[in-house]
C-alpha cells in the first residue's frame, strides 16, 4: 500500500458552505482549524496545493439574482464573499505554521495580490499553499469553473472537491436509500448518466484538458490525504 503522495501539485475545491459547520452563516472556527489540518497533512507529504474557495457561506450570486437583484452585481458581490473566505482560510494556515498566500481575480490590492499565473507557480514551487479567491473575476461562472480554469492553469494532476458526501452515487444518496457510489467513472459515463459531479462548464473544461477530478468528503478525517497517496477515497472521474 503507497503512502507516499501519487501527485505532485492539485487544486483543491472547497465551498463557502463547507466552512459553515452547523452554523446558518459565516465561518466556524473549528471547521475552518480542522480544514487547515486536512491540508497541512498533505503539504508535508510534499505535495504542492493550490485552492480555489466559494462564497456560499456568505453571499450567493444565484440566490441575489433570483431575489431581484442583477445577476452580474450579485456575482461580483459572491466574488467578494469568495475573497473574504481566503483570508480567513490562510490566515488559519499562518496560525497552523503553513506557509500561504492568497490571489485574487479580481484587483483588490490594498487587501490581498493579484491572480498572476507565474507568481502563484512560484509559490508552489517554494511549498507555499496558494489559495485563489474571486472565482474567474467574471460573471455568470461558478467557482467550480474557477477551479478547473486555475487547476488547468498551474499544470495540477488532480482536481479535488471537497463535498459534504463521499463521492459520486447514481442517484441522491439523500433520497435513495439504493443509490450506489462510484469508486472510478469515466468522464463520458458521467456525461450518458447525468450526474452532477460539478457545473456543466467546469466539467466539459476538465474532460477537455485531460484533468481528473476527484470528489470526496471533506469531513472525513484523513480522507484528503488518502486521496492524495492515490488511495481509494471518494469517487475518482477519470478520462
């Protein structure tokens, strides 16, 4: 059995709600500590991680739309939130003694550095944790797509999803006691069987760059690292 780790630099998703715990809004603090630990387990494996983080726990572009509100303002507005969550993610990694630095898409310099691909390259290659905050700095696209575009763009082996679930089932796990979870799939399968393993955009661009995704649950101890060591954890969707 491996425990070394089977990649070498990833992107990690994780979403606003995850940071929430119990909580009906904002950030938990333990949830947020525990988080931290799951990820500095896997940089002193040496693996080099990138993050892309949601705003969902704060704001939701969606959800300001559907209430009235133009959809583009609402996004820049989840955007913002997404930033808000990066700080105090990298923060909680200076408090754990992980190296850290966060980018955002969209130009806030005062708070936090500009996406540049090459300097947030160069970071990975010194052990540093990039977390990348603002989605793709547009609207009308997801963090789930900020993910592929950033994971494609640092040259990542694996995309991972931090979900509340443990990987991709065929049907809601939730409402079918039946369902059954995938250990590997296929990008086509995933397509013929409608399965939602991430937005239609994110998928298509990491099908189309040959970038597996991996979708796990992140509350699970140690479940991060296994995936990593290229153990059996979540659901691997694979070309």
């Amino acid at each position: 059995m491996p425990h070394s780790a089977a990649y070498k630099r990833i992107l990690l998703k994780l979403s606003g709600e995850a940071l929430m715990g119990d909580t009906p809004y904002g950030i938990d603090q333990t949830v947020l500590s525990r988080i931290v630990g799951e990820i500095a387990e896997v940089t002193r494996l040496g693996v080099e991680v990138g993050v892309v983080i949601g705003g969902g726990n704060i704001f939701r572009g969606m959800a300001g739309a559907a209430s009235g509100m133009d959809r583009a303002t609402a996004d820049y507005m989840g955007m913002l939130a997404t930033v808000m969550n990066a700080m105090a993610l990298s923060d909680a990694m200076r408090g754990a003694g992980v190296n850290s630095r966060v980018q955002s898409a969209l130009n806030i310099e005062q708070v936090v550095e500009p996406y540049i691909r090459g300097k947030a390259i160069r970071y990975l290659e010194e052990g540093k944790v990039v977390v990348f905050g603002a989605g793709t700095g547009n609207p009308f696209f997801t963090t789930d797509t900020a993910a592929a575009l950033r994971g494609s763009e640092i040259g990542a082996e694996l995309v991972i999803k931090a979900t509340k679930v443990d990987g991709v089932y065929t049907a809601d796990p939730k409402k079918d006691p039946d369902a059954q979870r995938f250990s590997r799939i296929s990008f086509d399968e995933a397509i013929y069987r409608n399965l939602k393993v991430m937005d239609d955009t994110a998928f298509a661009l990491c099908r189309d760059q040959r970038l597996p995704i991996n979708v796990f649950n992140i509350f699970k101890t140690g479940a991060l690292k296994r995936v990593v060591q290229g153990l059996e954890e979540g659901t691997l969707v694979h070309c």
